[in-house]
C-alpha cells in the first residue's frame, strides 16, 4: 500500500459484518441509541406527560365546574334579566327591536331552501325583521336558484334581501362585513347569523333577544347545534361525540365562569354595536368567529351560552369534507394565538383570571396541546418506547389519566357510550392532521389561509319525511345520503399509512420481544390509522 494512501480503521466488530446491511444497521443503532436516542426519547416521555397532566387538570377542572353548575347555578333567565317581548295590539311591533339575519352561502344548492325558510319562518314581526341572504356562489345555476327562493319569500311580504359581491375577498368574514355596511342595516340592533345548512325553531329569536334587550353588558347570545345525520354513520356519530362535549361542558363553563367562549361561527346572535366597537369581522384567520369574539371580550363585553336553545344542522358525512373543515378548525385558532397573544397580555380592560383562562384554557391546553400531546404521546413516543426498552412510560400517563380524560369527554352523549373505544382510535389518527394544521398555524406556513366551505348533502330526514308512502320514502332516502364519488386516489392519504406501517411494526416487535402488552392496542390503532389512509371511515354505518 502506498503510503500516501489514507488508512481505514475498522473495528473488528464491524469487519464480519461488512457486507451485512442489517447487521451494519443493527450496530449503528446500538452505537447512538445509548449517547442519543435514550435521552432525547426521556426527554419526549416527560414532555408528553406534562402535557397530558396539563390536560387531564384542564377537563377535571371543567368536570367539577359543569356538576356544581347543574346542582347549584342558577338559570340564565335568573342570573340575568329577563323579560319575554310580548305581543302587545296596542303598540303593535314597536316594541320588538329590528333583527338583522345573516345567511351567509357558496354553492349551497343541497341546503339553501331549509335555511332560507327556516329564517323566514322565524316568530318575529315581519316590518322588525331584516334577512340577507349573502350569496358568494360561483357556480351561476346555484345563484339563480337562491335568487328565485329569495324572490319567492319576498313575494310572501318577508323583508328578504340577496346580496353578491364581485370577488370573494376574505371569504365568510368578508360577506359579513359587507352586509353590516348597507344603509338599512343602520335601523338594525341585533344580528342573528345562520350558516347556509343551519335551520333555526321559529322561536329563535323570541329565546335569545330578551337576553340581548335587558343586558345591555352582554355581546352574544350562543345556541347550542342538534345534527340532523347524527345517526348517518359511524363518521357522523362520532363528530356528534366531540361536539356535544364542547357544547355540553366548555361552551357551558366558560358561559357561567367567565362569560367568555368561542363564538361559533353560526347560531348566535350579536349585539350589532359590540361588532363594530370590537373592529368589526376580519379576515387575517379562517377562524373570523373567534377572532371577532376574543376582541369583544378583550373590550369588556360578556357573551351568554344557552344550551336549551337550539339550531338543526349537519355534520360532514365524508371523510374529505371533513378534513378539510378540522383543518380549518385545527390551524385557525393557533395562527389566531400567535398574533393575539401579546394583544391578551397586554390589555387593561379585563381581569387577569380572565386572560389567564383565555391564554391558557382556552387556547394553549384545548386549542394545541389536546391534539399535540394525543398524537405525539400516542402514536409516536408510546410506540418508540417499545423499540426502546431502557424508556419506559409509567403506566399512570399511558393507561389512567388517558382513561380519566376519556370518560370526561364521554359525558356529552351518553347513548354513543358503546362507540368510545374506537372514537378513543379515530381521534388518535385524526390528531396526526389535527396536529400538522396547528403546526401550519403557529409557524403561519402553507396552508394557513386554506378556505374549503364544508361540502353539505342535505337533510336526508327531511326528505324521507316529504315522501307519501314507504317505497318513495326510500328511494329519497337513497337519494339524499348519495355521496359524491372520488378517484381512489383522491382516498389515499400516506402519510396515516406510513404511520399505520410504523405502529404495525411497533406492535409487531412488542408481540415478539416486548413485555407491556401494547402490541393490542397497536394493531388496532393500525387498523384505524389504515381505514383512514385509504379514506373509508365515512363509508361505515
């Protein structure tokens, strides 16, 4: 050998191996796993569980707080004042106050006539009652179509207005904030707001106004929402399972304690004056709804949950609709917190529990660390424990806190109570896409402005009920739960089956060599994570 020649020293360890790549590999592993993996894995284990206690005080806090509310608070109609409106032959509709309804749509031609005649059949005075129906519909049949259900009510005497814009600037937030600049609205001091599938009792606005009418501190009054395809299929039931303890426990809580919540977007009706005084609707999140009422509150204003007033709506029935809308949900509130944050600490008008409960309830445990530390503890760090036996997660943060805080959110709809386990499954897998888009929302990459209006099928209830005879009643039923057909590979999503891949394998090794008994949990959660990979999980009723 020339002795300008470079030498290469290998171990003798190595040399019989040398041509063993999964020997080679095995090696490696051995060699940086001690000095490298092990910590950093520790180091996850430890941050996981305290976001998992963070989270488990979070909804014990909310528990203990919903049973002393239904033992010992007192109804709104008694916390508040409260005086019905009453019909009166003498002052006639002069003591209503002049309503403005907002029904915001795009492309809504399963739904636009339900909700369009919901709000006309609303029990109001008619000469007190303002509808828009704020139309940004591309496709022109649609347009017509609303436009002639709209000529139609009007026809009737109903004070219905359509509105288009030229562009869709700001999306939902910006039709909104274009109906409030019309010279009628002026005259208007309430505005109730409906999404293009929401139907509200006629009632509506006789429960809610009085509450708006005698406090003149309150900004909105929040409806809870009923689904009318709860029962459509195992999709459904389980987004009925999220939503009722959102709106059985946090909307309630944050309604009695600290007159604060999210405005849902739909459902409420707001003080047209605490709009404006908090800067009116904005378009910089895909969350204007929250957006508009953490500045409300920021000025003071106090918001009124009620959860025995009630709205019909329905919940996406395929899988991509609903992505796209957790998406929305999932990456709006977190780029909300970046650019808010320092806005909530500053501020001088609201006590300092009340920012604390915004900053950190409202926002940093339930809006990024439920879906970070679900889908890294679960799916990721849990798993890695089992290729890793020098870490081990005690069994209090894998098994009963999560049990704990599973039953918490179960209390909301007690009659799915046999579909938890596999929700416990699906909400795992949907944590990885909960995850990415909060991710996307606190860097401000991407996709952080993605709008996809959430696709609707149609009340399919509805239109079994407007059949005469049993055989028609099916075939409308066929009708109206008929999905829209997708290529296969529109279905796939890769990176839930590389994640299913991974557990797979997990489970495996812990079937052979592991000692905790995991490789149960994680064959099943493969199997879910596999079901949604190739966008099935809609299809199963």
């Amino acid at each position: 050998m020339d002795e300008g020649q470079g030498k290469v020293f290998i171990p003798d360890s190595i040399q019989g191996v040398s041509y063993d790549v999964a020997g080679q590999i095995q090696l490696i592993w051995e060699l940086i796993k001690a000095p490298l993996i092990v910590p950093l894995l520790k180091l996850g284990v430890y941050i996981c569980l305290a976001m998992s206690l963070m989270l488990f005080m979070e909804r014990l806090y909310m528990g203990i707080v919903i049973i002393l509310i239904k033992l010992f608070w007192k109804k709104p109609e008694q916390r508040y004042k409260y005086e019905p409106i009453q019909d009166d032959v003498e002052l006639g509709s002069s003591n209503f106050p002049t309503v403005l309804i907002q029904i915001p749509m795009f492309n809504e031609r399963e739904v636009y006539k339900v909700s369009i005649g919901a709000a006309c059949g609303l029990s109001w005075p008619t000469d007190r009652l303002v509808i828009q129906v704020l139309d940004d519909s591309t496709d022109p049949a649609v347009k017509q179509m609303v436009e002639t259900e709209c000529q139609r009510w009007a026809s009737k005497g109903i004070n219905i207005i359509y509105q288009i814009r030229e562009n869709r600037t700001g999306y939902k937030a910006g039709a909104l904030k274009e109906g409030l600049k019309r010279s009628y609205v002026k005259h208007c001091e309430y505005v109730a707001i409906f999404d293009a599938d929401f139907r509200p009792e006629p009632d509506f606005l006789r429960r809610a106004i009085p509450f708006l009418v005698g406090n003149p501190e309150l900004a909105l009054v929040q409806a809870r929402w009923r689904f009318v395809n709860a029962d459509e299929c195992l999709l459904t039931r389980m987004q009925e399972m999220s939503l009722d303890y959102h709106f059985t426990v946090e909307q309630e809580v944050g309604s009695a304690t600290h007159a604060f919540f999210g405005f849902n977007g739909t459902a409420g009706v707001w003080r047209i004056a605490a709009i404006n005084e908090a800067g009116g609707w904005k378009d910089r999140t895909t969350v204007e709804d929250m957006d508009l009422a953490v500045r409300a509150s920021l000025r003071g204003w106090k918001f009124l949950y009620l959860g025995d007033l009630q709205a019909k709506s329905e919940l996406p029935s395929t899988l991509r609709a609903f992505r796209f809308q957790q998406h929305r949900w999932s990456c709006g509130p977190a780029n909300l917190f970046r650019k808010m944050v320092m806005e909530i600490v500053r501020n001088k008008k609201v006590r300092f529990w009340k920012k604390v409960y915004v900053i950190y309830s409202f926002f940093f445990v339930r809006k990024i660390i439920a879906h970070m530390v679900t889908f890294c503890f679960y799916c990721v760090v849990l798993p890695l424990t089992i290729l890793v036996p020098e870490v081990r997660a005690p069994i209090w943060g894998a098994v009963y806190i999560p049990a704990i805080i599973t039953i918490l959110n179960s209390v909301g709809t007690p009659r799915s109570i046999h579909l938890l386990f596999y929700w416990i499954l699906f909400e795992n897998v949907m944590s990885l896409h909960r995850t990415k888009a909060t991710l996307i929302g606190l860097l401000e990459a991407g996709r952080v402005n993605e709008w996809v209006v959430t696709e609707k099928l149609g009340d399919s209830v509805n239109n079994k009920n407007k059949a005469g005879d049993a055989s028609k009643n099916k075939t409308n039923a066929t009708k109206a739960i008929k999905k829209p057909r997708f290529k296969f590979g529109e279905r796939l999503h890769l990176l839930e089956l590389g994640f299913a891949a991974f557990l797979f394998i997990c489970g495996c090794y812990d079937f052979v060599h592991g000692q905790n008994n995991y490789f149960v949990y994680l064959f099943l959660q493969t199997i879910t994570f596999s079901i949604v990979g190739f966008g099935y999980v809609g299809t199963i009723v």
